[in-house]
C-alpha cells in the first residue's frame, strides 16, 4: 500500500485498542453497529448502555470525549431528517410543547437519532485508534473486493492533492479580481471545475502508467502481514459480545 497516510481522524496512542490489528477491530465495531441497528427503538434503556460501552472504549483507547463529540458532526444532515419526522409522518398524534407531533415520527426520530448516532461513534472510535493505511490493509485481509480498497486508497491519497489543486485556482480566480457573486459567474465556476476535472484524469493516467512499469498487475503488494492472536480477538470481543448481551435483553424484556 506504499507509505504510511496519517489522516484527521487518526489520533496517535499506544493504548490496547491502538495496538489491536485492524481487520479485528472493524469485525468488531461492525459487529457492534449491527447489534445496535437489531435492538428494538422501545428499548431506551438499551441505547445508554451501548453508550457507556463506547465510553469504555474511548477511555481505553485514551481518546477524549471532545475529540469524539466534535466529529459527530458528520452527522447533522440525518438530524435535521429525524427532526422533519414528527411532523410529516401520519398515525396518532400527542402534544409537546404545544406542538402536535406525530407518534410515530417520534419513535422514528428518536430511531434514527440514537441508533445514528451510536453507529458514527463507533465509527470515529475505529478511525481515531487505526491508521489509515492498517485500516485499508484490514479491509484486505478480510477479503473485501480488491479493487475497491484499491479505489478507497487511491481516494486518500489523491483526494488531498485535488483539494490542493482547487485552492490554488481559487486563488487564481481571486488574484485577478474573481468573486462569485451570482449565476452569473457560474460559467467561470463550471470551467474551473472542467480544467480541475481534465488535469486529475492525466495525473491519473500518469500514475497509472507509472505503477504498470514497476509492475502493477491489478493488485498492490502487501509487506507486512498482520497476524491477530487469539487474545487480541477476545479483547477485541468483548465490545460485540456485550452488546449483543444487551440487545436480547432488550427484546426480551419488550
């Protein structure tokens, strides 16, 4: 996979969590996700639990509270959804602060809001304690499609030279006396995003006659094989496993 490629949501530490190979822990928080997504909404209890199963994680990976919280803003667009469900879904209604609201669209909201939530949590827990290019190397070992963890690593490190091409044509604009305004200027915007398109298609073409002359065949070249002792699965184990606990207590108790 080449070099290694430190990303934002990477947060180094040696803690167990972080020394974890990463094809078990995305088993794991994968599993985790499902088990949540499986626990009936009614059960609310359910879903703090699976809250301070993460805590736990998050104190054992050493990682704060705030660096969590404020990558959960990913999130907002499936909030501002759930919001809109109370009023627009149909069946009984009930007031709340003097608002009709629709029951059901309250249990859908509340469906989405936790079991979303929960499910971004564990998602940022497995980005902050995992590098990028272990992460793309589990992906591998567990056998996911070739040439999409190929696309997803091409992506990582090409997306940043593309963000960089787009700042300096801003720039460009800017320094000639370019401010978008208006649709009026929509032309210049959509000819700047043609240049950008056609120029990230050479370099594409020249990477990829790059790697055929050294050898690329359609896969990439593993260097380290990453081998998880039975130890490391039980650990990692103990997160799904206590959820899944959860969850059929849940559904027992409904």
């Amino acid at each position: 996979m080449g070099a290694g490629h430190a990303h934002k949501l990477y947060r180094h530490g040696d803690s167990p969590v972080h020394r974890l190979p990463a094809h078990v822990k995305v088993v794991a928080a994968f599993s985790f996700v499902l088990i949540t997504v499986a626990t009936p909404r009614e059960a609310v209890w359910a879903f703090g639990a699976y809250a301070l199963l993460l805590t736990g994680v998050a104190a054992a990976a050493h990682v704060p509270a705030g660096f969590v919280l404020r990558r959960l803003v990913v999130e907002v667009p499936f909030v501002a959804f759930a919001v809109l469900l109370p009023f627009v879904a149909e069946g009984p209604h009930t007031e709340v602060l003097g608002l009709s609201l629709s029951e059901s669209g309250l249990w859908g909201a509340w469906n989405v809001l936790v079991k979303g939530t929960l499910g971004v949590a564990a998602s940022v827990l497995l980005a902050a304690t995992t590098e990028l290019r272990a992460l793309l190397l589990g992906l591998q070992r567990l056998r996911m499609p070739p040439l999409l963890v190929q696309i997803a690593s091409f992506m990582v490190r090409y997306g940043d030279l593309i963000t960089d091409d787009m700042r300096r044509m801003r720039i460009a604009r800017e320094a000639r006396g370019f401010s978008a305004r208006g649709p009026r200027h929509w032309g210049v915007l959509a000819r700047t995003a043609g240049a950008l398109f056609i120029r990230s298609y050479e370099r594409g073409e020249r990477v990829h006659l790059a790697m055929v002359s050294r050898g690329y065949a359609g896969t990439m070249p593993v260097v380290d094989e990453v081998r998880a002792t039975r130890g490391q699965w039980s650990y990692a184990a103990a997160l799904p496993l206590a959820a899944l606990a959860v969850c059929l207590l849940g559904w027992t108790l409904l």
